[in-house]
C-alpha cells in the first residue's frame, strides 16, 4: 500500500495509533478520533488511516460510511437543524422546515456548495416539552415560530 504522500499532516493521531497498537481492530475508534482532530474525513485521511492500519482502502471507506456520524465534507459554517420527533411533528415541525428550506435556499439533507450552511433533522433534542425545537450552531430555538425562525436565519453571519 503506497504511503501517503504527507503523512506529517495527521501527525495528531500517531498517539492513537500507538494506544492501539495500530490493530485494525480499532478502526471506528481510530476513524472518531480523525474526525475528532480534523472534522471531518478527507480521501487522504481516509488513505493515510488505511495505510496505518495496513487494511484496504475499500474497508475503511466501507466502515466509514456504513456509520451516519462521519462527515466526508468539511462541515457547513452554520449548521441548521429541525427536530423531527413525534412532539415537534405535532407542534409544527414541518413548517420550520419549510421555513428552513426558504431561508437557507436548501432542501432538508443538504449542504450548500459554497459550505455557507447546511440543513439537517434530528430525531429529538432531548427536551420535547418545549416543542417545537431546531438548533442553529450552538443555540437551541424552544418553541420556535416560523417568523422568529425567519429573523434569526437573516441574522446569521455570511
Ligand atoms: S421530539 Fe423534538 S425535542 Fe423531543
């Protein structure tokens, strides 16, 4: 397996390959911690992870994408998420939605191409009782309104 081209780029995770003693047993654990250390998964991460680990490309980019937590793509500048739980469905849900989608010009899923934002559900933030919920970078919006959600998207940073 050809060794990658710079491989003092990932030199954060050489600490972790030696806790595990480079087993390719520790895989997810190593793939989180790359996510972890660079925030997201690059082809040469991925690359650099495979060659460690003496294991095929194809495994790790296999495993990698098998689990929805790792990222592919640097994430978004402002990350934009809607509670889609059984709560937030009943207290108006889908109208933030809708009301994401118009704001950020995305549909639900995506990741504008310029990484200025991205639009994502979740399946509950935790707190139903203030239902309707979406989360904005850090902040939570509780009981959100489409009207304060619309005001707080041309607030965001471009
Ligand atoms: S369903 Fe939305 S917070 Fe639980």
């Amino acid at each position: 397996m050809p060794v990658p081209s710079k491989p003092e780029s990932f030199m954060a995770l050489e600490a972790i390959f030696l806790r595990h003693h480079r087993s390719p047993d520790s895989l997810i654990e190593i793939l989180h911690h790359s996510q972890k250390f660079y925030s997201y998964l690059s082809d040469d991460l991925l690359r650099h992870v495979a060659a460690r680990l003496q294991l095929p490309l194809s495994l790790v980019k296999g495993t990698a994408s098998f689990y929805h937590l790792f990222r592919f793509q640097p994430p978004a500048r402002h990350r934009c998420v809607v509670c889609t739980g059984t709560a937030c469905q009943i207290q108006g849900a889908p109208a933030l939605i809708a009301a994401m989608e118009e704001g950020l010009g995305l549909k639900l899923g995506a990741r504008r191409g310029d990484g200025w934002a991205s639009l994502s559900e979740v399946r509950c933030l935790g707190t139903c009782s203030d239902s309707p919920l979406v989360q904005i970078d850090d902040s939570i919006g509780r009981q959100q309104t489409v009207a304060g959600l619309r005001r707080w998207l041309q607030e965001l940073e471009p």
